[in-house]
C-alpha cells in the first residue's frame, strides 16, 4: 500500500505523460487534490477550460493515464473554482 504522497508523486508522473497531448491543443492541467475516496481533483487550463469535450478529455485521457500509473484510483473528477 502506497502513501498518500507516493500515490501523489505517481499522480503526478501520469499528469506529465498527458500534459504535452493537451499542451498542443493549447491546454494544460494541473494536479488539485486526492481525497481520502481515492478520487483525483484536476484542474483543467487554457482552451481545455471551455472545450465542449474536455468530460470525454477528463474520462478517457486523463482518468485512463492516471488509472494505469495508480490503479487504485476510483475516478478523476474537474475541480470546482
């Protein structure tokens, strides 16, 4: 069983491999918080704030990297402003 801060440092690693797809679309994301659920808040910038598929962007880019570096993760949710 990973730490919390381990679990974060592999969330962080999975945000750096997704990073350069929404950075040439002109977004980029960046790592809020993980509950105590196992649920990853991100914060999406740039054009993927108003991109009308950035829940498809959310759900299967981001979650599906995320999930495969920490497969303990329930689900990657937008964090609200």
């Amino acid at each position: 069983m990973s730490t919390k801060q381990e679990t974060v440092e592999k969330i962080l690693v999975a945000l750096e491999e997704i990073r350069p797809f929404l950075k040439s679309d002109g977004g980029d994301i960046s790592f809020v918080e993980l509950t105590d659920e196992a649920v990853v808040r991100v914060q999406l910038h740039g054009a993927c704030m108003g991109c009308s598929v950035n829940q498809m962007t959310l759900k299967s880019g981001v979650e599906m990297t995320i999930k495969k570096h920490v497969p303990e993760i329930t689900r990657v949710e937008q964090a609200l402003n």
